[in-house]
C-alpha cells in the first residue's frame, strides 16, 4: 500500500467532478480524500499502486460528460491511512484562476447522485 497525490487541471470544478471521484474511489476500494482547491482538483489516496493507476485511467476515460481533464499528475508521498474516501471542503493553495463551467443543466446522473444522498 502506498499514498498518492493526485493534481487535476481543467474543467473540473462545477460539474460533478468529487462526487464522481467519491463514487469512482469507492467501487475501487481505495480511501483518501478528494478537494477543489485554486489550482484544480487534489485526489490524496492510499491503496495498492497498480489500482491508483487503474483509478487514474477511469477517472480519464468515465469523468463526467461537462467536464475537461487538461492534465493529470500522480505523485506518491508519504504513507498515510484514511478510515474511508470523503470529499473535503475546497481550499485556496495558489493565486492561480480555476476554470469555470458554463451554464449548464443539471445532468440525469447528478439528480440521482443529489437523490441518493442524506439530506
């Protein structure tokens, strides 16, 4: 088991992106955290090496239909344990500007996912 970081670019943010992510870590089984931060999407991960690569490939292939990955950078830190994969609140890390979505409706697969949720 080992610890990734996982930077995200493009437009990522404002369309359904961490609560995708959340369900992608948990079918993968993998536990961490997922956060919109001023420079991207920040996936913190720990699992077996070779299922972080097979994550990283669905998140490329299966990222919702709105958004636009410009690119994707893994790096392995240091080893920490989570109890489960969450999605945490959004923080400020950078000066730089996020990309933001265009107007757009609320997906089928985003009214589900909102319908699924504890209220």
């Amino acid at each position: 088991m080992k610890t990734f970081s996982i930077h995200i670019t493009g437009l990522v943010q404002g369309v359904g992106f961490r609560p995708f992510v959340y369900l992608l870590a948990g079918s993968c089984g993998l536990k961490g955290t997922v956060e919109n931060t001023t420079a991207g999407v920040v996936i913190r991960v720990t699992g077996n090496p070779k299922t972080v690569r097979e994550f990283c490939d669905a998140i490329r292939r299966k990222a919702p239909l709105a958004s636009h990955i410009d690119s994707l950078v893994i790096t392995e830190t240091g080893y920490r344990e989570w109890k489960d994969f969450s999605i945490v609140k959004s923080s400020v890390i950078s000066e730089e500007i996020t990309e933001v979505s265009p107007d757009i409706a609320v997906c089928r697969e985003c009214l589900a996912d909102l319908e699924k949720q504890p209220r």
